[in-house]
C-alpha cells in the first residue's frame, strides 16, 4: 500500500467530543489538530468502543481547548497481524514527514539567522 496516496484531511472524520458518532469498525485512527498536524495514530478493531475508553482522551480533550481536534480514521481489516503492521507503517511514515517539516524549519531558521548577522 502507497500511503503517500492517503491523504488524513480527506479521510472521514468527526469532532473529538463527538466520538460517540465513530461508526463499528477496524481502522487506523488518526487524531489531528486544526492545521492537519497528526498528533496521535492508533488501531482498533472495533473504532466506536475504543474511543469509548480511550486512554488519551483526557489529556486530548485538554488540548482540545487550545486546538479544535478531530479523529479520523481509515478502515481496515480487523485481522490484528495486518492493522498492525498498517499502523506501523502509518507511524513510520507520519514520523518522516514530522523529520522533514523539523529539518526544513531548522534550515530557514539557520538561513535567517546566517542572513541578519551578515547584515
């Protein structure tokens, strides 16, 4: 599977305090703030009874004061070796990205700072 090609902000999604609405099913979920960031990634079997209980959700919904959040989620088999090796390669992944947004935020830092000492 591509996951260049799965865009999170176009997977379906609800308000984070409208988690009761989740639909039964086995997916990945990705929790995102406002500006499309991934906060957090997870699995489940079972997407609506995971978020029943979920052990994040109190320290989400306060970051949620701050940041609208939203979970979205990409279905998937329910057979737990394959939405586990899916999540895997879906945190490998959003953890690249997160690299190359930091090393590209480091290099334009540097880049201004290099510029207004020259000045």
């Amino acid at each position: 599977m591509n996951l260049e090609n799965i865009k999170v902000s176009e997977l379906p999604s609800v308000y984070l305090l409208d988690k009761n609405i989740l639909p039964n099913c086995a997916a990945i979920y990705f929790v995102s703030e406002s500006k499309g960031q991934i906060i957090y990634i997870g699995r489940t079997v079972n997407l609506v009874q995971r978020w029943k209980d979920h052990h994040r959700f109190n320290q989400l919904k306060r970051f949620n004061r701050k940041n609208k959040l939203n979970i979205s989620w990409f279905t998937c088999s329910p057979d737990t070796e394959i939405i586990s090796n899916l999540e895997n390669e879906f945190i490998k992944y959003a953890l690249c990205e997160l690299r190359q947004r930091m090393l590209f935020k480091s290099k334009n830092v540097n880049t201004k700072t290099k510029t207004q000492k020259n000045t």
